[in-house]
C-alpha cells in the first residue's frame, strides 16, 4: 500500500488561471474522473500579473507536486514542470499567454474595464462642473 504522500506525488493537479479585472487568480483541483470535474480544493487571488500568479502557484504546490495541468480563461494551456514556475515564472506567463487562442481578446477587455473605471470619476468630475458653472443647463 502506498504512503498519502506518494500517491500526492503522483497525482498531477489542475490549476485554473484566470483574470478578475485587472489582476489574476487560481484554483486548484484534482483532474477530471469518470466525466465528473471535482470541486476546487485551494484558490487564491488579487495577483498583479500572470507571473505574480505563477510564482504564488509554484510556492503553494511545489512541495507535493512535480507537474501540474493548467488552464488559462477556461482554455486547456498544456501541462508544466513545478520548477519552471519556480525559475522563470515571466517566461512561463508568456508561453501560456500565446498558447491560449482566447487571450488576445480577453485581454483588451481588461484593459477597457480598468480605463472605465478611471473614466467614470473623470466624466462625472467635468458633469459637476459644467453644472457648477452653468446650474440651468440640462444634460
């Protein structure tokens, strides 16, 4: 019979990578089993870039795990060693980003949700003011 921790050393989790607005996340679960998609056993968030997210995901499973699947945005990204997470993880984040065919798009809406969130304060600043200067006139 085998100890836990080397039946922990051969399973090969998956890692889901994602983009929450302006920073990513992951979640962490077992593979797939029988068609079923078990529940996430570890998730994490608030990282200011891929590679920030990378490095965290290699820190929290390096120890157990050799290799892991990953996932960017829902799409299937291949599979990485624990250690190229540790070494290069800017390297890696790039590699993920052009093996994900949906990443050019997603991307730029980021970039719009964060630039409307800047926008909003700005157009409503200059609503006030045009009031302040003119209160009869009608938007």
């Amino acid at each position: 019979m085998q100890s836990t921790g080397e039946a922990q050393r051969r399973l090969q989790p998956v890692v889901e990578l994602r983009e929450e607005g302006a920073s990513f996340a992951y979640s962490v679960r077992a593979p797939r089993s029988k068609g079923v998609i078990p529940p996430s056993s570890y998730q994490d968030c608030g990282f200011a870039s891929l590679a920030e997210c990378l490095s965290d995901v290699a820190k929290a499973l390096g120890g157990d795990f050799k290799r892991i699947y990953v996932r960017l945005d829902g799409h299937c990204v291949g599979e990485r060693d624990i250690a190229e997470l540790h070494q290069s993880p800017e390297l890696v984040a790039a590699a993920l980003r052009r093996a994900c065919p949906a990443f050019d798009v997603l991307a730029p809406r980021a970039v719009e949700a964060a630039a409307a969130v800047v926008a909003v304060p700005v157009v409503a600043a200059a609503v006030v003011a045009q009031e302040a200067e003119d209160p009869t006139a009608v938007s």
